[in-house]
C-alpha cells in the first residue's frame, strides 16, 4: 500500500490498529549479500525497507524508512534491491564509501527519495520517473544517472565523470563540479536546470546537451569549453568566469578568479577557496534563481561573511591571525619582536592577505607581551559588536604593575577590531509540519427530550363465533371464563 494512503486511513475506521512510525533501519556491515548471519547487510536492509518486516538484524520497515549505513568502504560486486518504498539513506560524510563499477542504487518510479552523506566510487544510477529525488552532502567519483520528475543537488562534489541530469525539474546549489569529462553535465531535451551558488573547474564541457539552462551566483575557471549542443542558457546574473561565457547580465564579471588548490575546508565535500584579491569576494547575491535566500554555502556555514555574499559554492571565512617572531632591525639593534596580524583566507592557518606588522624592541619591553580580547558591543567601533584584540607589554606603564600578568589599560600599546557581519536576510519559512493526532473523544451529550405520544392504534376486529357447547356465540374468552366461574359456585 502507498505509504501516504497508509498514512491517512490510521485512525479512521474502528477498530483500526494505531498509527506506526517509519522505522531506521541500520546498517552495521560492509559484506553483501542476503546472509542469515545475525548482522544487518546493504542488501537485507533494502529488503527490509521493501517488505516492510525484519531481515536477518535488520529492523522491520514501516512505510517511508531512513537507511542509515554505518562507515566504513562497502565494495559492491552487484546493483542492490530495486526499492520499491519511499526512503532516506543516511551515511557519515567523509566516512561511508560505497564502490561499485555499476547501478547500486534503483527504484521504482513514482517514489521521494533521498541521499545523504555518502561518498559514490563507481557508477551510480536512480530511475525514479514520475517521483522526486534529493541528494545532499554526497561525494561522486564517477557516471552519475539521475531519472525523476524532480531533483534537488546541494551540496555535494562532483569528479572523474559526468552527471546524467535527465530529469525533467533539475536544480544544483551549493556544488563543485571539477574535473569532469566528458563533460559536466548532461541535460535531455525536457530538462529544466537550474544552477546557483556554484562552482565548475577543470572540466572538458560544463553542459553538453538540450532542454534549457538558468545559471546564477557561479564560478567558472579553468574549463576546456563552456556549452556544447543546442541547450539552452541563461545567465541571472552574479556568475565569474575567467573567460567570456556570453552570459551578459551587467553583474556578471569576467576576471581571474584567483583560486587556491582543491582542499577540505570543513564539511563533507572539498571545496575551492580564493585569494583576498578574488572578484568572487562579496560581489555575488544570497538570492537563489527562484527567489529564494541561499543562507549556507556548501560547507554548511553561514552567508554571508562580509559585505555581501560572495560568488560561488565557498563563502569565504575572514580568520584573523596573530604570528610572532624575533627580529633584529635598524630599529631595534639589540632584538624585538614582530607580531604580525593578518587574515587566513584559506583556512591552513597560514596568512594570506590584510597584514598589519608592528616591532617592539627589547630594550623597550619591561614585561612580558600580553594579548587580550574583549567582546566589543555594537558602536563607532564595531556597528554589529565583534571582538577587541589590545596588545601590550607588561611593565606598569604608567602606574599600573609590572609582571602581574594583566594587561591594564595603561599597559595597552595597540587595539584591533575583528567586527561581525551585518545580519543576513531572513530565510525562507520552513514547510508546515505533519498533521497532529487525533484528539480525545468527547463526553457524551444529555438524554434528548422525550418524543411526542404516537397515533391511537387502530379498533380490534371482532372476536369469531364460540364453538364451545352451552357457550352463546360472539361471548369470546373472558365471557366464557365468566361463565364457567359461576357455573362452578
């Protein structure tokens, strides 16, 4: 039974057992295969999941189940299952690997499917026409086949092959295609693709095909050739590339991206981050190609950091960072101390640009440098409050105490401000809740009144004729009675 009809008959007919809760069934090893062995595999879970009952130690299904499959390398040497229920697989980013040169994943059409957290090594292939497919947070190596009427990409890496985006409602945020050939993806001549919020290096082609294309808030570098067949494409505006695309939107830019290598930078997915120099930095939108504010960026974290969101699947983070070293300078012929400040932009704990550089000379240093950070509420200062960083010497200076480890305000030689963005826009609401259960039955109502007297019946029909002898006719039974009474006194 469809699992929605199953879903909204509970409760209805009397007598109806209560309503059940879809169930987690969990993976908990690598082998395949339908083995009675008291563990839990891929494939016995999807046939749990199926048929709605236990496997082997996999938990019994329930309707629209969440798969979660443990990590560790699942080396398939055959497809699972088809699913025939709607269903989530759940794996651990970074951690659940599933290889196979083939189609792991099938389902029947018609189903909402989605996919999280799980890295692809092999092909891969869902065919779920006339249903809507999800995938989040996934890592691809190779092919990739997508089938449905509906299908939501974010936040995911694409590599060593090519997306089959056949579907006929495709859309991609928060993404890094790199590396792909022949091409990055394939639309088909019904495809709707719609494309925000990411980023395309080092690919042969970046949309070979037909169907229609609508790009916006992305970042091209390094690509062989941009579009290939008859598709159809429309910039929205806020894209970079390093080469003329023809999108031609006044807020599209042509330009060097300055990108540093392909690197994990938190997250499930690896991503490309920029220099301080980068056009991509706070020139983009936070808004989607359907209106729609993009509040995270493929990692997960928050637009946007600066001024603006800025273009592309990575939202820069601005690290401030503090380095210090001995120096000798014409300054400082006997020694000091340099203490640089700057901002890691690619997050490898390095600086990377916004330097400011300050010596301190030993002869001047009575007591030991010292750093303090403060939060700094909003004001001249900070307009949303950050952090105040004072910097300074322990040496009393000028009537405080020496060597007593605090920095005093006297003691302060210099202050830095690290400022908090301004508040992004609110995103969009949430989608409405599962209905409650039903409520308590009510108390029963008072008696009703009583009703009104019915009709007189209609008269009696005539008693017969008496066959009893001495007993005159038409006399009837009590007449006969009575007779007989005083026949006997």
């Amino acid at each position: 039974m469809n699992s929605l009809l199953r879903g909204g008959l509970c409760g209805i007919a009397i007598g109806v057992a209560p309503c059940a809760f879809a169930a987690t069934v969990t993976v908990n090893t690598t082998e395949q295969g339908v083995i009675s062995n008291g563990n839990c595999s891929l494939d016995e879970a999807v046939n749990a999941v199926n048929l709605d009952g236990s496997v082997d130690a996999c938990t019994a299904g329930n309707g629209a189940d969440t798969l979660v499959i443990q990590p560790g390398l699942y080396a398939r040497t055959s497809s699972l299952p088809v699913i025939e229920e709607d269903l989530i697989v759940v794996g651990t980013p970074g951690e659940t690997k599933i290889s196979f040169n083939g189609y792991v994943f099938r389902s029947v059409g018609g189903l909402q499917l989605k996919f999280e957290g799980i890295h692809f090594a092999g092909g891969y292939s869902e065919n779920n026409d006339g249903g809507s497919l999800h995938i989040a947070q996934c890592v691809f190596e190779n092919v990739v086949e997508i089938q449905a009427t509906t299908a939501l990409i974010e936040s995911s890496e694409f590599f060593g092959s090519r997306l089959e985006a056949t579907s006929l409602d495709f859309r991609i945020v928060n993404s890094t295609f790199h590396d792909q050939s022949p091409y990055a993806i394939s639309t088909g001549s019904q495809t709707d693709l719609a494309i925000t919020h990411s980023t395309f290096v080092n690919n042969a082609i970046v949309i070979s095909g037909d169907g229609d294309a609508a790009i916006r808030n992305s970042l091209f570098s390094s690509n062989s050739v941009p579009f290939s067949g008859p598709v159809s494409i429309e910039s929205l505006g806020y894209n970079l590339t390093d080469s003329d695309y023809n999108f031609g939107q006044p807020t599209d830019i042509i330009a060097d991206p300055q990108l540093f290598a392909l690197a994990n930078l938190g997250g499930a997915t690896r991503v490309y981050t920029v220099t301080e120099e980068s056009p991509a930095i706070d020139q983009g939108t936070c808004i989607d190609n359907e209106g729609m504010v993009v509040d995270e960026d493929q990692r997960g974290l928050a637009r946007f950091e600066g001024l603006a969101c800025d273009i592309g699947a990575l939202e820069i983070v601005h690290n401030v960072i503090a380095t210090y070293q001995d120096v000798i300078t014409l300054e400082c012929p006997m020694g000091g101390i340099e203490t640089t400040l700057g901002i890691d932009y690619d997050e490898d704990g390095d600086i990377d640009g916004g330097v400011e550089i300050e010596v301190t000379c030993l002869e001047d240093i009575v007591g030991d440098s010292l750093i303090d950070l403060s939060e700094e509420p909003p004001g001249a200062n900070c307009a949303e409050g950050g952090v105040r960083i004072d910097v300074g010497i322990d040496d009393g200076d000028p009537s405080g105490t020496p060597g007593n480890a605090i920095l005093e305000s006297g003691e302060i030689d210099e202050t830095f401000y690290v400022c908090n963005g301004e508040d992004g826009l609110d995103g969009q609401d949430g989608e409405d809740g599962l209905d409650g259960q039903d409520g308590l039955d009510g108390e029963d109502g008072a008696p009703g009144a009583n009703g009104e007297d019915g009709a007189d019946g209609a008269a009696g029909a005539d008693g017969g004729c008496s066959t009893v002898p001495g007993v005159p006719a038409g006399l009837g039974l009590l007449g006969m009675l009575a007779l007989r009474r005083r026949r006997s006194i």
